[in-house]
C-alpha cells in the first residue's frame, strides 16, 4: 500500500481518532499532519511492519502526549457558559454529553487514550496495549481507573464487588 492510498483510506478515522484524544477539532487536525508528515519520511519501513495502522495510531496518540509535555502548551481556551440548560431543555442532552466529554479529557492521558481506542475505535485490548506500547493487563486497568474516575465524577454510584 502506497502512502497515499493509506491517506486516503483511513486519513479520516486518524482525524477522528486525534479529535477524540485532543477534544479540539483544530488541534486534531494539526496532530494528523504533524504525524502523517512524519510518517511520510519512513513509509517504507512503516509499511513493511505487520500492521502499519497500529503504528500510525501509536505516533498519533505519543504525539498527542509530547505535545502536552511542550511548556507552551500548558493554556487551554474554553468558552465559559453563564448557565447550563436545565433537564427537559433541547440542549439537554448536548450539555450532559458536553459535560461528559469535559470530564474525559480531565483524564490521564493513557486512560483517555485507552477509553477512546476501545469505545470510539472499538479496538480490543490486544490492540490497544500494540498502539500504547504496554499489556493488555495494563489496559484493562486503565480502563477500570478511568471508568471508575469518571462515575464517581458523574454521580454514578459505583459497586464494590461485595454482596450483602
């Protein structure tokens, strides 16, 4: 497979993937070219490996942490809302989904990056440990962490795995 032809055919799901891993849609899209750039130079080594989309998806979701590590990177803007629609609204639900994703990009950035790439990507952890570079033991507990984090955030009463 030519680069260009791995471009145009999963181009988009790395845009969509890098959205999902920035929460900003600019910066997503500076990300993908950033990386694709990049790997452009060593396509005929990528390209030899046995899943060359594994390794694209691993320089994308270490690109998105080293950008996070850069000083100038620390500011983030946000748009401030004088108030929140109330339940029932028609922007209800938009709020409670904006809401969440607030709360998940709060996260580490491995247990972000393992929830996005198994419930937006729907990869299997075998996978996912290949792109983050660890086991899938380690992703099952990164899972849990950030799924756990975030219930106790949302209000989700949380169970113990003790029976009465």
């Amino acid at each position: 497979m030519t680069f260009e032809e791995y471009v145009s055919s999963r181009g988009p799901a790395l845009v969509r993937l890098a959205r999902l891993l920035t929460g900003d849609e600019h910066r997503a899209e500076d990300l993908t070219q950033d990386v694709l750039a990049r790997a452009y130079v060593h396509w005929r080594r990528i390209a030899r490996a046995d899943h060359p989309d594994v390794y694209v998806r691993r320089m994308l979701v270490n690109a998105n942490t080293s950008w996070w590590r850069r000083r100038s990177s620390h500011e983030l803007a946000t748009a401030e809302f004088a108030e929140l629609p109330h339940r029932g609204d028609l922007g209800g639900e938009a709020a409670e989904r904006d809401e969440l994703w607030r709360m998940i990009l709060a996260l580490p950035d491995r247990q972000r990056a393992v929830l996005v790439l198994r419930y937006y990507e729907d990869l299997d952890d075998g996978t996912i440990a290949q792109i983050l570079d660890c086991s899938p033991v380690t992703v099952r507990t990164h899972a849990m962490r950030a799924l756990t984090q975030l219930r106790g955030r949302y209000g989700v009463p949380t169970t113990n795995g003790s029976r009465p």
